[in-house]
C-alpha cells in the first residue's frame, strides 16, 4: 500500500461521536484544507460544537464520550491508541465561545501556555509577537503585568487567539468566537482571522450566517436526523457555493433563514 | 401554531393594578427581622470585649501586676505575681504554626484531588470519610494525641520528648481542622469555572498543569479564608492542648517541650477552686483578651498576605 500523501490539515472518515447510547454526531466525512478557513453551520443542538471537539479531543473530558471512525491531522488518526491527546491539543488550539482569559497579567497568559510546553527562547519576544500576531500588542503593550480582567471583552478574546497562537499549533478550532462580543470587535476577529490564515488553518462553528459567509472559504452544513437526533454534515462545500447555490434543499432553507 | 394568549382569562386571574404605592408589611417585617440577627452578632461580639476588657482592667490595675511586665515577660508563676503572657503565647503560636503547617497542605491536596481527580465514587467515599473527621470531639483527639501519638514520637525521638509535648498537640490538632480547610478549599475549587480548566487543557496543559497551576492559584481568595479559618480554629482550640502539650507555663518554641497554651491555660485554672476577685482569676480574662488579639492579628496578617499573593492575578 502506498503510504498517503497527507493533503489536508484534517479528514474524517465515517466518523461518529456518542455521548454514553446517544448518536451526537453520525457519519462525517470531511476534508478539511491547510491554510483555509472552514466554517461549520447549523440550527442549535446540531453537534457542530462536538464535531469540533472531537478535533482537538476535548470531548475526552466527558467521561461517556466515544468516538467510531477515523480524524486524521495530517494523516495520523488522532484516536489511534499511541496518540497522547495533550500532544494532539497542543497542535490543535483552541479559542471558546466566551472569552476565558486565565487569572493572570496578560504576559502571563501568554508566557504560561509556552513554558508549560517546553518554550526556551526568548519570552518576551515571544509574547510580543502573539500580541502583534493577535492585533493587540499596541493596546496592552503599557500594561503587559495588569490583569487580563482588565480588558474589554473584545480584547480578551483577541488575547485568547494570541496565547492560542503563542504555542504555535498547526490548526486552530474556534467555537462560535464572536457570539459574545459587540460588532466592531466581531469585525476586528474576524479581519484577525484573515490574516491568521496565512500561516494556520482555521476551523469556525458559528451560529452568525452572515460571518461564515464573510470569513469561510468553505462551509459545512450540519442538520438533525429527524428520527434519531443525530447530527451529520448534509452538505460541504465552496463556501460561495454554499450561500448561492446550495445543492441541498434543507441548506436553502437554512442560509436564507426560512427555519433554524 | 397557536400562540395566542387567552388575554380575559389571564387579566382576570390578577388584582386590579392601580398605581398607587402599598404598603408591603412582610417586606418591612422580613428587614427588620434580617437586621436585628445581624445586629446579634455584633452585639455578642462587643458583648464579649466589653467584659473581657472590664475584668482584665481589674487584673491590670492590681499593684501585682504592669501592663509592660504582662507584654514583655516571659515568666508565667501567678503564684510568686509573675504575669508574662509570653510564656502562653509562645505554646500557643507553636501548636498552632504545627497544626496549620499540617493541616493546609494535606488539606489543599485533598481538596485538589477530590475537586480535579477523583471520580464520582472515590468522591462519594472520601468525602464522607473526612466529615465524620470533623464530627470526633476535640477530647477524643486530645486523648488520641496522649496515648496513639505521643508514643510513637518517644519512640522515634527517644528521651528528647516529654509525656507531655507541643509536637503531638499540634499534629493531631492539624488533623482536626484538615477537614475544615479541605471542605472550604474544595467548595472554591470548584467555583472556579470550568471554562478556565478548558483554557488549560486546549493549551496543551497536563492535568497536573492545568489543576496546580490554573485551578488552584484561581481559587487562592477561597483557600486564603479556609486558611483564616483553619488559623482561629487552631489558636482557639483548648482540649487537645489541655490534654495532650502539658501544663507547664514555660516560654518555649520547642515542639519536643511541654508548654501551656493559653487556652489550656484558662481551662485548667477555671477548673479549680479559683476565689473570685482573686489576680488569678482576673487574668483569665486578660489571657482571653490577648487570645482574642493573637487571633486578630493572625487574621489579619494572612489577610494581608493573601491579598499581597493576590496582588499578582488582579
């Protein structure tokens, strides 16, 4: 057999994600491209936050978490038993819905992720190039020992992305980011996001149509099974594709918001 | 669908609104109730310094006895009219520096592994466990401290120790009040939010990173005041030390040594035919007041001292 030449960031094979007896999440297969940025959409309740989690192994953490099929990074099945899901998460970051900054100075929150993972270079010039990476370097740089708290919501998220980053993975999973802040800041994660891209390829759930819209080049659609409840992508695609054209006539339905 | 709402039925089913203002009784009754209890614990605790402070003034104005040789001595022999309270604090601070020194850590680590690590079961067994800790009278800890403890101790220090020692008080006094802190510790480890922990592990953290180094620092406010706690408790506590650290009124720091704490102290003189209006029974009250300080200050300092840890996150 040939060995695979690994053409994506991350591939699902017939993966299917259950909660102890429950189907969450059933049958997905997914390609997802270095360098792009996927969005993934759906009506609430769709599992797209568990597909997501199941990415970096997050749902490990639910103790009747299980998981059927393959996730590949780069061709190496994430659920094989030799695979250590603290190396996995550390190459596949993640930023949540509301902004978790830890208990610490800013520096802090950015030196801690990279001491924890072995950094030996230079600290401080580590975290001013996640600051500037994150586009907050020129706001905080007067305040680096103050107290992440102290920033606005907005700047706590960009704050995430930047510790996120500070650690260097290869994916970055983000979990309906800017549901939580106000549009500018929604615009300036967003803009972020463009120029994140460049280097990492980013996975977003987001519930906003309109920002998967702007900020995807691809998009899965995931909707219920009516009988079991189970989730599933029912359709992925170019991401203009999806909003214009859609092949699925649940999909229609969905993006010009006639339900969901 | 239909959502309409049955508008006759449901205005029907309410009084009349006017605007005008009502007089609400069992609000303003409900206040004052509220307001009086928390004006009882004020008022006992006023209460309390006001006649401590009247009988020791007693104590202090007896030709006997100075205020500077009651601070600065360290001789306590009320029979020959020596009244240095620092050979009372001096047991007291050791005893307790021993208990706290036993008790914060295993009682932090408890709390860590029954709030991070253990599963629902080992929960359901452990956590019971440490609550009947707390319900064994402090008389059988002092007994447990004399005859369990303290024999193990001779054995391992020989003749270095006495029957009667401050180490075996203060160990067993730790084991006392390590229930107390892990039960607060743990209530403000798992205050801490779960999105805090999820920050950690998707950075790649170890449990062990994400609990000691997260976890633990974002719950150190709650740790800091089962530590206050735990600090009172242990100065506070009179019958492991009246049974076990002896009663010899020397001003000692060493744990192998037998000295009486204050507590102790005031147990055993008032257990005696004391003659009212007597020095001796006076200074009872003056060793309660200063107990009453040591505990204030203590409180205080390990309030400062949290806040100054504290300093650094906020």
């Amino acid at each position: 057999m040939q060995p695979e030449i690994p053409q994506y960031a991350i591939e699902t094979r017939d993966l299917s994600i259950y909660y102890g007896p429950f189907e969450a999440v059933k049958n997905v297969d997914l390609k997802i491209e270095k360098q792009k940025i996927t969005a993934i959409i759906g009506p609430s309740g769709c599992g797209k936050s568990t597909l997501l989690r199941a990415f970096n192994r997050m749902n490990d953490f639910v103790p009747t978490s299980r998981v059927d099929g393959e996730i590949l990074m780069h061709g190496t099945n994430l659920y094989s038993k030799d695979i250590d899901p603290v190396e996995v998460r550390r190459k596949i970051g993640m930023v949540f819905q509301k902004p978790n900054p830890f208990p610490k100075s800013i520096y802090d929150n950015i030196a801690w992720g990279a001491r924890i993972n072995g950094f030996k270079g230079n600290m401080d010039e580590l975290v001013e190039q996640s600051l500037r990476n994150a586009a907050l370097w020129e706001e905080v740089k007067d305040k680096l020992k103050k107290s992440a708290y102290e920033l606005s919501g907005g700047q706590q998220q960009r704050l995430c992305i930047a510790r996120t980053i500070a650690i260097q993975p290869d994916i970055i999973l983000m979990d309906e980011p800017a549901s939580a802040l106000d549009p500018i800041s929604t615009l300036r994660i967003e803009e972020l996001m463009q120029e994140l891209k460049k280097n990492y390829t980013i996975i977003i759930v987001t519930h906003n149509m309109q920002q998967a819209a702007r900020v995807s080049d691809y998009t899965a659609m995931m909707m219920l099974y009516e009988d079991t409840r189970s989730g599933t992508v029912i359709e992925f695609d170019d991401t203009k594709k999806i909003f214009t054209r859609p092949s699925d006539k649940r999909t229609e339905d969905y993006v010009t918001g006639r339900f969901g | 669908m239909d959502v309409s709402v049955n508008k006759s039925l449901a205005s029907n089913s309410f009084r009349p609104a006017t605007l005008k203002r009502k007089r609400r009784l069992n609000e303003g009754l409900i206040e004052t109730i509220l307001f009086m209890v928390g004006f009882l614990t004020i008022f006992v605790t006023v209460g309390i310094v006001i006649v401590l402070g009247d009988q020791a003034l007693l104590f202090f104005n007896d030709p006997e006895v100075t205020l500077v040789e009651f601070l600065t001595s360290t001789k306590w022999v009320p029979a020959i009219g020596e009244f240095g309270i620092w050979a009372l604090v001096s047991a007291t601070l050791t005893t307790s520096a021993i208990a706290i020194l036993v008790a914060v850590p295993l009682g932090v680590s408890a709390a860590t592994y029954l709030s991070e690590y253990a599963s629902l079961r080992a929960r359901s067994v452990l956590k019971p466990i440490l609550e009947v800790l707390a319900g064994i009278p402090t008389v059988v800890y002092g007994y447990f401290a004399l005859l369990f403890v303290t024999p193990i101790l001779r054995s391992v220090f020989d003749n270095r120790i006495g029957v009667y020692n401050m180490l075996s008080a203060g160990l067993v006094m730790g084991i006392m009040i390590l229930p107390l802190i892990s039960s607060m510790s743990e209530d403000a480890l798992s205050a801490v939010p779960n999105s805090l922990r999820e920050a950690a592990y998707a950075m790649g953290a170890t449990k062990l990173e994400a609990s000691l180094q997260v976890v633990v620092p974002s719950a150190l406010s709650g740790i800091g005041a089962a530590v206050i706690v735990g600090i009172s408790r242990a100065v506070g506590e009179t019958m492991i030390v009246a049974v076990a650290s002896g009663a010899t009124s020397d001003f000692t720091f060493n744990p192998l040594k037998a000295a009486e704490t204050m507590t102790a102290h005031i147990a055993r003189i008032s257990g005696g035919d004391l003659s009212y209006n007597s020095v001796d029974y006076n200074s009872l009250f003056a060793i309660a007041l200063m107990l009453f300080l040591v505990t204030l200050v203590l409180n205080l300092i390990s309030q400062w001292v949290i806040s100054k840890f504290r300093e650094q996150y906020e």
